[in-house]
C-alpha cells in the first residue's frame, strides 16, 4: 500500500526543497544499501529529497556539493517500529478500547527525546500511545524531520489522511483497564479505525509478550482477519514456528536489564535468530524511554552475538520495519527513488565504538554530531533533555 501524498508532501516540506536545489554527493564511503551488496568505496547522490544514485561508478554533476567520506559508512535511516517520543499521551481511563484516540493529537514535536533519536540515526518511527488499555487508539508514523508542528512530521496515505496503525495489547498492562461490566462501551465495530482494522487499511501493533499471549493474538488476527505486527514478543523463540506459518512480522526489543514484569523475564537475545531460522520477519524497536533511541543500533549488535546473521540484523533495523509500517517504497534502503533517508557512521555499525556522525532525513541534515548542539543530545550534559524552545535567537533567524 502506497505510503505518499505528493501534494500534502510538498505543501509540507516545500521550504526545505528550496534547501535542497544543489545536489549533495557523498563520496568515498562504504556503502551498506541494504538491499544489495555492501560496497567497499562508492559514491550516494541525492537531490531534492530523493536518492537519485548510488554505486561504486556514479557520474557526480559539477553543480553538486562533495561531501568527502572516505572511511566513514553510510547506511539507510533507522526504521523505530515502536517509539514513544514526543511525549506521547494515549487513551485516559474512561475504558478499555478506545480507538477513536489519536496520537497525533499529543506528540510534542519540540521534545528533546526526537532530537536524541535523531542522533541515534533514527529517520522513521511509529509513535504510539501506552499499554495500559486492550486498545489505547492510534499510532502516528512520523519522519524525523526539524519541525515547528506536528504536520511537519507526518507521514500521508494516498486520501491525505495521516498514516499509522493501532495500539492493541494484551498481557499484565492492559489488565488494570478492567473495570466494572456494567459502565464498559459497548461494543461497536462501526467505530472508523477499528473498520479500517478490520479492512486491512491500518495495521494492529500489538503489544505481547508471553508465549499463550502471542498464540492469542495470531487467533485472533486469523479469526477477524486484521493485519498485525507483534511488538516485544519477550517468548518469541518459544513459538517461532506458529509465528513465521502465521506470516506475521515481530518488532523486538532486547534489552540486558530486565525488569519491570513478570511476563518480560524470559526476553532474551536468541528471540531473533530463532525468528530467523523459521522463516518470520524480524525487526527491532526502542520503546523509547524503555531503551534510549540515541543506542537504537544496539539492538541489532546484541541479536548477531546471540546467533542472527549480520545481513538480517541490519536489515531489521531498516527494510523490516519500513514493511511493518507500509513505507517500503519509500524508505529502509539505499535504492534510487527512495527518500534521501540515511545516516553518515564512523565505524561498523555493530561496533560499541561506532558513533552516528549525521542523519539526514529527505535530504535535509537533521543532526550533526560536529555541531555543539547536536553534540549534547548524543552525548548529554546539562541542557540535553530541554525540550526545543523558541528564542530570540530563533526569532531573528526567521525574520520576525
């Protein structure tokens, strides 16, 4: 399903197309695109937010600004299919499904943890509200972009509406929904988005961890007939087979510090090889603040010391999760037409030594770790968790 607007887009992001006229030219670098072989030494060429080469004999124009890149890699942007910043808030406490809540509505595009996602070259992410509730509402697929507003960052189907899927959950959280039987909604599968659900037009993140709990959502997925993503999936290699004949893709999230519930505690790093060997599609997520999006690559490092291949790995930091949120067209690898989403390394990106040196998102530099304000989101200090203000300075930049 097609994920562009061109129109909306434009009226979007036209003010940073007039950024954008000179064409940029990367040269030297190792490229890992993805989708394709790794090449030791080439040149990517973007321009007007899209790729427009990349390869190891690409014909640089004379009007294009040269980036020198020589031992530095570049990669995609990093897909977060589960995140939580901007400060999201999601459904209260009136009931258990609410599908008529809206992510969008809450997200803080100034929030200082976007901007340290960013620095964990993060391009694309799914916000989402809590698991608090059997269905908490609407997540937002957003691209990382520098914006004032909201609008700024979303990402629009084919009608113009906002893309994204639903939160749904099961598991310990969204018991405390319960209430009393008497004073619950009814049941009204007329609501819009749970028909968009059912239609297979917005995909059901569902939030899962013990293994009866995923058997429960692949039923129910199979009864009614919705997509899904399962998310965290914490006993995931316990039933691995029925999730890969089930076709169904699993986000995880491995982290070496467990805690919090009983139902995570055999969360483990082998969850995405044995995914691997069974044939499902893997992908990572940050469940940012449960795991800090600036060490997002972390993820995949920790899945190949437990046994995945490198190649799926890094592709479940990318191509997964652009499939998981339907964007596979335009973002996860380094392919010509695609969005000029992608992120400058200093090393491997499995090393715990290698460092995001800038993420670029539609062709336009979101972060730079050689600029000092971008150095304290990556790094931290005093100031780096403040959330983006206006100020006099940022007045006279744009003229008032």
């Amino acid at each position: 399903m097609s994920r562009s607007c061109p129109f909306l887009f434009l009226l979007v992001a036209g003010s940073l197309l007039v950024a954008q006229e000179t064409p940029q030219a990367f040269i030297g670098a190792r490229l890992i695109p993805i989708e394709g072989d790794e090449i030791a030494s080439g040149t990517l060429l973007v321009h007007r937010g899209k790729i427009i080469a990349v390869g190891d004999d690409v014909a640089v124009p004379a009007s294009a600004e040269r980036h020198d890149a020589a031992g530095k890699i570049i990669m995609p942007g990093l897909v977060d299919t589960h995140s939580h910043v901007g400060n999201v808030e999601g459904g209260d406490r009136s009931g258990p499904i609410q599908p008529d809540v809206r992510t969008l509505d809450s997200i803080n595009v100034r929030n200082a943890r976007i901007q340290k996602a960013q620095a964990g070259g993060i391009t694309t992410a799914n916000i989402m509200s809590g698991s608090g509730h059997l269905l908490s509402g609407q997540t937002t697929y957003v691209k990382l972009r520098d914006g004032k507003i909201i609008n700024d960052l979303l990402i629009y189907n084919d009608d113009g509406s906002a893309a994204g899927g639903i939160k749904m959950a099961n598991g310990t959280n969204s018991r405390r929904a319960a209430g009393d039987p008497e004073n619950l909604p009814d049941r009204d599968l007329a609501l819009e988005s749970l028909v968009a659900a059912l239609d297979g037009k917005r995909v059901v993140h569902f939030h899962t961890h013990r293994h009866d709990d995923i058997l429960t959502v692949l039923r129910l997925a199979d009864e009614f007939g919705f997509r899904v993503v399962l998310q965290h999936v914490s006993d995931a290699r316990f039933v691995a087979d029925e999730i890969a004949a089930a076709g169904v893709p699993s986000s995880l999230l491995l982290i070496d510090s467990l805690g919090g519930k009983i139902e995570a505690k055999d969360n483990a790093f082998e969850n995405g090889v044995a995914l691997e060997r069974a044939g499902a599609l893997v992908g990572f997520h940050t469940d940012d603040g449960v795991t800090d999006s600036r060490f997002f690559l972390r993820q995949a490092a920790l899945a190949v010391r437990a046994g995945m291949s490198r190649n799926l790995a890094l592709y479940g930091m990318t191509m997964a999760g652009a499939r998981m949120l339907d964007l596979p067209d335009r973002v996860g690898s380094l392919r010509t037409g695609k969005d000029a989403d992608f992120i400058v390394l200093s090393g491997d990106p499995l090393s715990v030594y290698t460092k995001v040196l800038e993420t670029w998102v539609d062709g336009k530099r979101v972060f730079d770790r050689a600029d000092p304000k971008d150095l304290l989101y990556a790094t931290g200090g005093y100031g780096a968790s403040h959330d983006e203000a206006y100020t006099l300075d940022h007045l006279e930049q744009e003229g008032h």
